[in-house]
C-alpha cells in the first residue's frame, strides 16, 4: 500500500520550561486499489528532542519574544530542520504563560520562524488532552481497559485529563505548581496570589521576604498535594476546589483506576539531593506527593514521558486529518484560529430551515465577536443523502453566506459525515470563481471551538486539522 511521510513540529512554551520535538508520522491509504482513499496516521515517532530551556521572561507580566525566537532557529539549526520541510505541528502556550499580556503575540511572532503550519496556542482543555496523550495514559487505558487519570504538574497548573478505552472522558485544570512559590539565597522571592490565600487558609504565615522554612513549605505542598488528591476523584473533595480550580474541575461521575504524572514536578520524583535547586517549590510538591497516602493507595503507573509529555503531545497528537472526500479551492491554506459557527443538519428534516438555522447562529456569533470576521461552518451532516438533497443543501448555505458574510470570506464546511466531495462539488457549481471554499469531512467540532487548516498533503488528498477547545486563558 502506498505510504507517505510527513514532519511535525511540537513547540511547548511553559510556565517553567520551553522545548521543541520534531516527529516523523507514516500516513498510509488503507482504502485498496480501485476504492476510495482512506488515509491514516499508521505510525508516529519522535525523531529530535531538544534541550530543555527556562522560559525567558521580560517580567512577571510579559514573555521575552525575542529570546523565545533565538530558542527556536537554535533548534531547527541544530535538527537540521527548516519550516519548509514541515506538513504540520503545534505551538502550545501552557499554563501560567498562556495568561501573559503579549502571549498571542508572541505566538503570531512563532508562526512567521517557525514555518507556515497549522498551530495551535492551547488552553487548559487542550493542555491537558496533550499532556495525557504524550504521558501515554491514552494508550494506557486502551491497553489495560481501564479509566486512566494523568496529571500533567508544571510550573503554573496541573492539568488533569481521564481517559477510557483511549478516548478522552474529562479535563480539569487546578492553579497548583512547583513555581508558584519562589525561593533565591534562602528567601522567599514570589508567592503566586491562589497560594498566598490556599497558606491563609491552613493556618500558614507565607510571604515574599521571608526566610525559607522548610517544615511551614512542606506543609504548603501537603496541602497542594492533598488537594489533587480531590480533584482527581480518589477523596471527596473540600471547599478549596472550587477556589484553586483554573477553569473547571471534573464533572464526570468516574473515578480513576490508574494514575500517571507527568510534568516538569513528576520529573523530580526521584530526585534527592538540594530541595531548592530549581528556585521553587518543585521538588517538595513532588515529595509530598509521592508521600501522600491517597496517591500511595491509587494505583500510581509510571508515564511514558514526565517533562517532555506537552511537547510530545503537541508533535504527535494535535493533529487530526480530514476526511479523503473532500472539495477546496487551491492556495487557500494555511488558515488559523478560525471560529467554528455549528447548525443542526443529521436528518433530512433539518434542510428545509438550514438557511434559519445558519442566519441565528450568525446573529449570536456577530454579537458576541463581531460582524465581518473568517468562520467555519460545522455540521454532522446526512449519512447518506440523495443528489436533490445535497443540491438544496448547497443552494440554502450559498445563499444564506453571501447574504451574511464577507465577499473575500472563503465559505469553511465541516462535517463528520462522508459528503465533504459531493457538498463541496455542488457548492462550487453554485459558486463558480467568485468566493474560494473548502468543504472537509471526518472531523468532529463544536461552536465556540477554534479551527486551523493546514496545506492539503498525500497529492493533495487531506487537510491536517487542529481543533481547539480554548485558543488563550483570560
């Protein structure tokens, strides 16, 4: 069968630390000679690692832009690696970072060195998918038929995803890191304001200027530790969740049978030696947690990746493909961060008010986000639709988009049904060369999600997709 290779990049910009991946992935048509291509990832494997760097920062507010590009050419030099060779990756702006006032723009700046692929600037949600997937815990729960939890803890956040049969179930985020307490020549230089209130809460005195004291951190990072503990579902949780959550905590009524940690905190798990090495609290959190007895009971796996696992996450799993039916106008691509506007359309019922349907929605996008702005339109779509119902449905979505967008707006179908070649077909008849489209199948998304669409690869029949839960942290 006929097989292609591609190159990806992951580029993890965290609280702590900043690091790339290169991966090479072997996509392969496993549709048969004379069938309609079915195109799919059969390999991935990591083929640079680069060292890993402390994220350089202007001040407590801003990242330094500037070095964040000196980090990057260093390691595409030292891989032997240009943007040009590059199908796809994803730059991720991780937990504390993600929340600086130049974080997007530092991104845009990314883009223009590090090659013209699809990225993505990840928030929690999105964080901690990664993370579990570059730990390995999806792997893990697919292998052992198990709810797998994985703790991704950084120097900011922990991020929490659990994972059944290898699908994502739930995602949680908690303010709870090894650098959110600083220490330099025996003082306390920063306490991150969530702690500074977790400390007043247990009955501890924590504040810049002071001296360190170990036994008053230590009970700091039990406190952190325990409070995991809860937001992982293995103890009921207590009035501290709802304040040290960074976005949501988990919803869903299943409790783990596994844990994994990964992280720049997992990483110090067994380390000995100086406690304040890194100039934080790292490596006293991954003491107490390690020491917890609620983690010491909950059947604790060692991940597939500590330090590395974003980044990892990041080059090998952000990225899904299209669909091998699907119709585009050529030089459209890349585009990024592109809204994702969803309509009901699953039976045939649904065509009769599509063009409604698409009107509403806009109304809702246009006044929370603007008139005039780039959107996609998602839908699942008929699984078997007959011609006359595919030429209505293309009659109602040209109409209706020329009516409410932007002459130079290129008209985005996604689907997760088949129709992506029929649809797009149909719609370009009606369109003829006035407005560029693109019509993509096989791909599952939501309104309020975010979309990038990177340069169709194997001759042109895919498109890599990134889809995003959140671009940026308020």
């Amino acid at each position: 069968m006929q097989t292609e290779e591609i190159l990806s990049a992951g580029i993890d910009i965290g609280t702590s630390t900043t690091q790339l991946v290169f991966s090479r992935m072997l996509l392969q048509n496993t549709g048969g000679f004379g069938k309609i291509p079915q195109i799919k990832v059969i390999s991935k494997e990591v083929i640079y690692r680069s060292q890993v760097y402390f994220t350089p920062l202007l001040s407590r507010e801003e990242i330094d832009g500037k070095w964040v590009d000196r980090i990057i050419k260093k390691e595409y030099r030292k891989a032997g690696m240009k943007p040009a060779d590059l199908s796809t990756g994803a730059v991720i702006i991780t937990g504390e970072t993600s929340r600086k006032k130049n974080a997007e723009d530092v991104v845009e700046a990314i883009a223009d060195v590090a090659g013209d692929f699809v990225m993505a600037t990840a928030g929690a949600d999105l964080e901690s998918v990664l993370a579990g997937k570059g730990a390995g815990a999806a792997e893990l729960s697919r292998k052992t038929e198990k709810i797998v939890a994985n703790l991704d803890i950084g120097g900011g956040t922990t991020n929490i995803c659990l994972f059944e049969n290898g699908n994502v179930l739930d995602t949680a985020c908690f303010d709870i890191g090894g650098r959110l307490v600083k220490v330099a020549d025996g003082k306390i230089t920063y306490v991150a304001p969530k702690i500074r209130w977790l400390s007043e809460q247990i009955g501890l005195e924590i504040a810049e200027g002071q001296n360190v004291e170990v036994k008053k951190l230590k009970v700091l990072t039990d406190a952190m530790a325990e409070i995991l503990a809860e937001a992982v579902g293995l103890k009921d949780a207590d009035v501290f969740i709802e304040k040290m959550k960074t976005n949501h905590a988990i919803t869903c009524q299943k409790k783990p049978e596994l844990i994994t940690f990964s992280g720049g905190v997992a990483s110090c798990f067994e380390e000995i030696g100086e406690l304040f090495r890194y100039g934080d609290i790292g490596v006293l959190l991954a003491q107490s947690i390690r020491e917890n007895p609620i983690f010491q009971k909950g059947n604790v796996c060692k991940a597939k990746e500590t330090m590395r696992a974003t980044v990892i996450g990041a080059g090998n799993y952000s990225m899904n493909i299209s669909g091998s039916t699907i119709e585009y106008t050529e030089d459209t691509f890349p585009l990024k961060n592109i809204p994702i506007v969803k309509i009901a359309l699953e039976q045939p019922e649904d065509i009769a008010d599509l063009d409604e349907k698409l009107h509403r929605a806009m109304q809702i996008y246009q006044e929370s986000r603007g008139e005039g702005r780039q959107i996609a339109i998602a839908m699942k779509g008929l699984k078997c639709p007959s011609f006359a119902q595919i030429q209505e449905i293309a009659e109602k979505l040209t109409e209706q988009y020329d009516r409410e967008c932007e002459p130079d707006n290129v008209l985005i179908i996604v689907l997760e049904e088949d129709i992506g070649k029929a649809l797009g077909q149909a719609l370009h008849h009606r369109i003829k060369n006035r407005r560029k489209i693109i019509c993509i199948d096989g791909i599952y998304c939501e309104s309020g999600d975010f979309v990038d669409l990177g340069e169709p690869i194997v001759s042109g029949k895919v498109i890599p997709v990134i889809v995003k839960t959140l671009i940026f942290n308020g």
